[in-house]
C-alpha cells in the first residue's frame, strides 16, 4: 500500500483516518473563510489531517440555472488564500484538459469527478501536473474497473493517487454503497476515501436538483471506517438548508465533532487490529 503526500498531510498505509471536508462549493471568499478556519481549529483540537476541499466550478449541475461557483480564475485566488491564511492542503474538482494547468499551480490535489473517472486525456493531465490526483469511483462502474483510471495516471508516472467510492447507481435518482468497494479498489494498491456525503446523494430526484438523505451519512461513515477506509470525505456547512449547492446531502458544521469523535474511535480499533 502506497502512501500519498497531499502538501503536509499523509493519505494511507497505518496512517491515522484523514477527513477531506469543506462546503460543495464555493459560494463567496468570506463564507469560504470562515469555514475554512473553523474547520481548522475543530480537527487541530481533534488531532485529524484535513485536507481542505471546495469547488470552484460545479459544471455537472442538474439545471442550467443552478449555481456552479466562481469560475477557475477567481476559485482559485479563493483557494489560494485559504492555504495560505490557514496552511491546509486543497483539493478541487477539474474538468477539463485546459483547466489542468492552472488547477495545479494551486491545488494540492485535483479531483477528478465521478463522471470524468474515464477520460483519458483529462486523467492523464491531471497526473501530469505532478499533484495527487483523486479519482471518484463513477456511479456506474465497478470497483475493479477503476484499476484502468489508476494505469492511465500511473503512465504519466505519478503515483500520488487516491480512489473514491461514492455510491454506485440503483435504479432511477437513487445510490447505494457496497463496501466491498473499499477493498476491492484498496487491492489496486492506493488509499481509498469514502465520500459519505454524495453517497446519500439522490441524483435529480428533486426535479430540477439533487435531493439527499444526510441522515444517514454518520452511520455510513462509521461503517466505512469500520471497513478500513483510508480517508472521509464529508461536504458540510454552516447551514445546509441553505447552501447553494447539495444542501440536502451535506451535514451542518456544528454536527461534525460529534461524527468524528465516533469514527475515529473506530479508526483506533482498526489501526491497532491491522484490519485494513
């Protein structure tokens, strides 16, 4: 099992569980901020690796009407500073061939979305900016499949790559989680997330939006951790009911201590048992 550099925090092997988090999206520089610093401060006392996560541009949105965030250039001088004031890894989603470049001057890690998980030119890019690259399992793939997306990074000689299982498609506007996913991508030989927060994702089911069931991501999380998962990555907000963006499946800022408190109790039990 390979470990992964992404800036100051270690993904995988016996490390301790790293939590991904941050709002969907990112809906101004101020909000941006202030979630950031709180989520600093919350997983300092808690002794959790955070890598910071926001999208500057949400280009899979239900509707033409929904709102995607600032757009690359300006996303990414939001980022820029979250590093900087708070000294926290980034990672945001990328999109394209063209977006590559300048993501990479910045993030730390670029996410491929679930979506994308099978575009050669866009995962090879990726991979050749030298960052990690996160790769989202596609909804409809299996979990081996991803081992194809891991030899297409791996030929631009990058081996910093993290896969994550996010549900697979079940019937019309619903997802289910099989954990045997975790371990399956896990063989491939790479640190595997669990994204809890889309995993209770209700893809279209609100007509014009996602609709979601953020009920059940703490015991989702727990189960994964359980399973021996690498890394969590939950979206949350100060208010979810108000986000712009995945409101119904992201959790509330304030409940996050809660759920981290259980799932890293769990993550001791697995590290001290070696069951991942």
């Amino acid at each position: 099992m390979r470990e992964v550099k992404i800036g100051n925090v270690t993904v995988g092997g016996s490390r301790p569980l790293v939590l991904i988090a941050g709002p969907c999206v990112i809906e101004s520089e101020k909000s941006i901020l202030a979630h950031a610093e709180k989520l600093k401060k919350l997983t300092s006392l808690m002794g959790v690796p955070l890598i910071f996560k926001s999208s500057y541009d949400k280009a899979n949105r239900t509707s033409i009407s929904s709102f995607r965030g600032p757009g690359l250039k300006e996303g990414l001088r939001i980022l820029k500073k979250v590093k900087k004031e708070f000294g926290l890894p980034i990672l945001s989603d990328v999109h394209s061939v063209e977006e590559a470049k300048a993501a990479g001057e910045v993030l730390d890690c670029l996410q491929i979305p679930a979506f994308l998980c099978r575009q050669t030119d866009l995962l090879v890019a990726a991979a050749k900016t030298g960052k990690a690259v996160n790769v989202k399992k596609g909804q409809f793939l299996s979990p081996l499949s991803m081992k194809d997306a891991v030899k297409k990074i791996e030929s631009a000689h990058n081996h910093n790559i993290l896969l994550t299982e996010r549900g697979v498609s079940f019937g019309y506007n619903n997802l289910v989680v099989d954990l045997r996913a975790l371990s399956i991508m896990r063989s491939l030989g790479y640190p595997v997330i669990f994204d809890a927060t889309h995993s209770v994702q209700l893809p279209g089911a609100s007509g014009s939006c996602s609709g979601g069931e953020r009920e059940y991501v703490a015991a989702l999380s727990r189960a994964a951790v359980a399973f021996g998962c690498d890394g969590l990555f939950l979206e949350v907000h100060e208010k979810p009911q108000a986000a712009l963006c995945d409101g119904p499946n992201m959790i509330s800022l304030d409940g996050l201590e809660k759920l981290l408190s259980s799932v890293l109790a769990l993550d001791r039990v697995v590290l001290k048992n070696k069951i991942r």
